[in-house]
C-alpha cells in the first residue's frame, strides 16, 4: 500500500479529534428523544455541527485520496486499502461518541458520520443512504434509528451502485456508521445532541431533561 502522507496526516488530523475539544462553556447537552423535533433550531444553529460536518468530509476525501495499492499487490495485501480506510473510520467515529463531557453518555454525531460518508463515497450512494435514514428516523420519530437505517442503506446502495467491488469498503464503513447506535444499546448510554444555551447556567452544566 502507497500511503501519501501529505494528506494521510492531514486526514487524521481533521478526522480523529473528539468534538468536545470544541465544546465552550456554554454548550449543554440534550438526549434525543421523541420530543427532539421541538429543539431543531437550536441544534442546527450551533456552529460546531456544521463544523463536525466539514472537517468529516473533508478529511474522508483527504484519506481516500491519500491510499493507493501497490502494483503487485497480492494476498491480503490487495485489501489493505479498504482495511486502512475502515479502521480510520471506525476509530474516528468512536472518539467522537465516546469522549462525552456529560456523564453516562455518549455524542450522538449525526452531522459526523453524514460528513464522513459524504467525504468517503460516491454522491449517489450516500445521496440514497441519507434519504432512507432520515425519513426513516423522522417518520418513526426515532432519532437514534437515523445510524442502524444508515449502516444498512449504505451497503444495500452501494451493492446496488457499485456490485461487489466495493462490499468490502461498504462493510467497514457499515461498523463505522452503527458505533454510536451500537454503544448506546450494548452500555445503556443515552445518545445527547449538543446546543448552545442562550443564558449561562449560574451553577455551570444544565442538566439533562428528564426522559418521557
């Protein structure tokens, strides 16, 4: 495997960095539940998720650009691409649900993992993949669904698209995009969404809500 390490570093410096590096003082914590619908406009003009959603496609872009096979590869060798590109993934997307500043939780990165595809795959695949997953989340009004309908969408579009040339890096980006839901189920973590309080807490972090 050829490796350009003039974007191979970058990618990982713009990838493997938790998003709570960039949490301020004001940033609070809301669990996705049912009733998340009634809070979009505080998700969504919180800058650091559009942020999540650039650097995530740019250094995805950066890191398929920086792999290349060796001529003559053979053997295992021969996946080593794929492989790379999947563990980074994989990695990065744990950082960012892991590293959670509010106890007993876990980041739920949608706009991350959305940007890390977008960066990764072919605009129809992810196009089509992010299509099923929204309405599917929204219509069940189950958020945390947005990442299990994701994961699969992806490697049925992708075989769709692609045929099987492609089913290995379909397969590691299909681990990479379930961590968040998978964590969460398998540590009972609730999944939180970050916004930006309007007032200061005077004791610091507002609590989370409590769970209908």
């Amino acid at each position: 495997m050829i490796i350009d390490w003039l974007k191979f570093a970058p990618a990982l410096f713009l990838l493997l960095p938790p998003s709570r590096v960039f949490h301020g003082k004001k940033i609070r914590f809301r669990p996705i539940s049912h009733d998340w619908t009634d809070h979009w406009s505080q998700i969504l003009n919180l800058r650091l998720h559009w942020i999540d959603l650039g650097r995530a496609a740019l250094g995805g872009w950066l890191l398929v650009e920086s792999l290349a096979l060796s001529p003559g590869a053979a053997g295992f060798m021969r996946y080593s691409v794929p492989v790379t590109l999947g563990a980074v993934m994989i990695v990065a997307v744990t950082l960012q649900t892991l590293v959670c500043k509010q106890p007993d939780s876990a980041n739920a990165p949608f706009m991350f993992v959305t940007g890390l595809l977008i960066g990764v795959y072919p605009p129809t695949i992810v196009a089509f993949a992010i299509a099923v997953a929204l309405t599917a989340a929204t219509g069940s009004r189950v958020p945390a669904a947005y990442f299990p309908v994701l994961a699969l969408t992806l490697v049925g579009s992708g075989f769709l698209f692609e045929g099987k040339k492609t089913l290995i890096k379909l397969a590691l980006g299909f681990c990479a995009v379930i961590v968040p839901w998978l964590f969460s189920i398998m540590f009972s973590r609730d999944l939180v969404l970050t916004y930006r309080a309007k007032r200061r807490d005077p004791h610091g972090e507002a609590p989370l809500p409590p769970h209908r």
